[in-house]
C-alpha cells in the first residue's frame, strides 16, 4: 500500500509539474511568467515627415508645460495644451496617427500605440482567445510589479479592465501599470471590432458583458497565468461604454468582488439590477458621452449612483472631461484627472480586495482636485463621508 501510495503522489507531482499549489488560485502557481515585453510603439514616419519633426522642440520655449497646465487646466484643455509643448509626444503621435491610417484598421478613430510613458512601464503578454460565438479577441495580461516579483509570490490579486467605444486597450495602459505596479495581475482586451480584436463573427450579437465574462474564463481556465490569479480578490473597472459593461458584469459574475465605473454616461446608458459588490462611481464636472456637458454632467450620472447599496462611491473631479481616463494624447480635460482617478480607483481595490487601512484614509480624503462645485461621496459600513476640492482660486 505504501509503494501504490508513494506512486500516486509521484504521479500528481509530475502531473502538477512540480509548482506549488495556489492557496485562492484554481491551481498550480507557475514556475515562471510567460515572456513579456512593453507595449506597442509606432514605427517611424515617411523621412520627410521626421525631418519636419525635428523643429519641434521650439515649442517648449513658447509655452512651458507647467505654465501651460496652470493657465489652462481650469478651461478643460491643460492636457491639450501640455501635450502640444511636449515634442517627443507630438513626435510620437504623428507617427502613430500616420502608422494606423496606413495600417489594416484606417477607420479606427483612435490610434492602437498607446503612449509612450505608459508603454514602456508594462510587461504585458500579448494572447487571442475566443469568445462564446467564436469571435477572436485581443488581450494583454500585464504582470504585476512588472515581472520582477515570482509567481511564486502569489496567487494575486486580479483587475480586468474594459475599454469604451471606439476606443482600445493601449488608451488604459496608465491603469494598467497603475494596478501592476501596486502588485495586480491585469487583464486587458479589446471588445470584438475595436483594436486589434477581429469583428463579431456570424451570430455574435456583440454582448460586451458575454465576452468580459469569457475573458474571464480565459483568463482562470486557459491563459498561461490562469494558476497565479486569486479567484477570491478579482475586481474589474471600465470607462465609459467599458464602465456600463462593468456595471452589468458586477450584477451577474460571482467572481467579480469589487468595481469602478468612469464616466458611466447616465442611469438610462447604464442599466443594472443590483450591486452586490462595492461600486465606485467615476465622472468629472463636465464629463459627456461625446462633448462635454458642461458644469451640469454630476447631476446627469448621480442618479446611477443614487442606485447603489452597500459599499459606494461617487467621486467628481474637477473641471474634467470624458477623456479625463484615457491616456491618449491631445484629448481635452485637465492634467491632473489620470492622477487623481488612479488614487481613489487603486484605493477602492486595495480596501474592498486586501483591507488595507491606508486605502480607507485615502478614500476618505479630499484630493484638492475634487470638484468643488459638486458633491463626491464615499460610503463604507456605517460611515459617510462628503467631500469637496479647493476651489479654482490659491
């Protein structure tokens, strides 16, 4: 009995591949990441193209980036403004706008090479899966603490990040490396017919809830990482279209455990039948599907969050805009919006998926950017907190 005994735990071993078990993982922990790289830059533009881009650094001396977002911040086009003064960006859109015109995707309204500070502050593994009705997508898992940390370390804790419309996924890599470098595992990927992802297949209703779902799936079941994910601590946010699609996966996926939803557009855009996770609501003075709604938008996506039970959160930021989270060059808002998203975004994850104490003062903290014209609102248990930001004047 003792010889079958020892056999058989051989056996298992061998079949496990020697890796250790995943306390909260659905396996076995890998013994190593999958090779990764940064994201994607664009290739270099025509030499005439380049010559001309050779003058741009004049453009810094006409308008310092930081007098620039101090004048124009509170206009809603500091990012705008900041990004024209910096010839390096201007360099690398113009060769990524001309690389997707020439590209297989010219109708794409946004380029697919991301930004240059975020694509090289990932270590992202580029995968396809399909979803249910056999539709290819495109996904990028992003290791945590940039592959430095082993697997062994694990299983962690997970985000799945979900795009708006028209949109990809390299437009998240600041969320992307924001949750990573905070020691996630990210999953991102694009929805069928945007980026890099295939348009549906026949019989593909494009149900974006259905295939975050699926990605899931790939993501615990199939993905090369699927044994270094802790099925317990999974969260997911979205932005926009990305936002109302996290806001109906909270409602129907057990595995999801916490959400936040940017710029859900209004209660009408963003049907939902309950929470029951804690949700944070995301928007900015003068967020709007498509223009911004000036001054009055807070009052056009309260009622999604007036909905809500449990856990929640409505955060405001100040004199911002729908492009407030992307990190797309050039797109009117104000330059301190992916900063002041990223700290109340990382904080909802690390107290509703570790129980951080330093999360909780941070939600509960009043970044000096908060609208100061409308109301943001954490609350967490019992406890209530409404908050405002200073103001446009010193």
């Amino acid at each position: 009995m003792k010889r079958i005994a020892a056999l058989l735990l051989a056996l298992w071993l061998a079949a496990c591949g020697g890796g250790s078990q995943a306390p909260g993982g659905a396996g076995v922990l890998p013994k190593a990441w999958p090779a990764s790289g940064p994201g994607e830059d664009p290739p270099p533009a025509p030499p005439v193209v380049e010559a001309l881009m050779g003058r741009l650094d004049l453009l810094p001396a006409l308008l310092p980036p930081a007098v620039a977002t101090t004048l124009f911040d509170p206009l809603i086009t500091g990012v705008t403004v900041r990004d024209l003064t910096d010839p390096a960006l201007v360099a690398f859109t113009v060769r990524a706008t001309l690389a997707q015109l020439l590209g297989p995707k010219p109708a794409e309204i946004f380029h697919w090479y991301g930004h240059p500070d975020y694509n090289h502050a990932v270590a992202q593994v580029p995968v396809h899966f399909q979803n249910r009705h056999g539709t290819s997508l495109y996904g990028e898992i992003v290791l945590p603490r940039r592959g430095q940390v082993p697997p062994s370390d694990g299983p962690f804790p997970a985000i799945l990040v979900l795009e708006g419309q028209n949109t990809n996924l390299a437009m998240y890599r600041w969320w992307h490396q924001l949750y990573a470098d905070a020691g996630y595992l990210v999953f991102a990927f694009d929805f069928s017919g945007q980026g890099h992802s295939e348009d549906e297949a026949e019989g593909d209703p494009g149900d974006n809830v259905h295939d975050a779902q699926d990605a899931l799936d790939y993501l615990l079941e199939r993905s090369p990482v699927a044994g270094a994910v802790d099925r317990r601590r999974i969260g997911v946010v979205g932005h926009s279209m990305g936002a109302i699609a996290s806001l109906g996966l909270q409602a129907v996926e057990p595995r999801i455990h916490a959400a936040v939803a940017a710029a859900p557009i209004s209660e009408s855009s963003a049907p939902f039948d309950a929470n029951p996770v804690p949700v944070m609501i995301q928007t900015g003075d003068h967020d709007g599907p498509v223009a911004p709604i000036p001054v009055v938008n807070p009052a056009v996506v309260r009622p999604v969050y007036d909905k809500l039970q449990g856990d929640r959160a409505f955060i405001v930021a100040d004199a911002s805009t729908h492009a407030q989270h992307t990190n797309y060059a050039l797109l009117p808002t104000a330059s301190w919006g992916l900063e002041l998203a990223g700290r109340y975004s990382l904080a909802w994850m690390d107290w509703h998926l570790r129980r951080d104490p330093a999360a909780l003062e941070i939600l509960r903290s009043p970044h000096p950017h908060l609208s100061w014209l409308w109301d943001s609102e954490v609350r967490i248990g019992p406890d209530s907190v409404v908050m405002r930001g200073a103001g446009p004047l010193p």
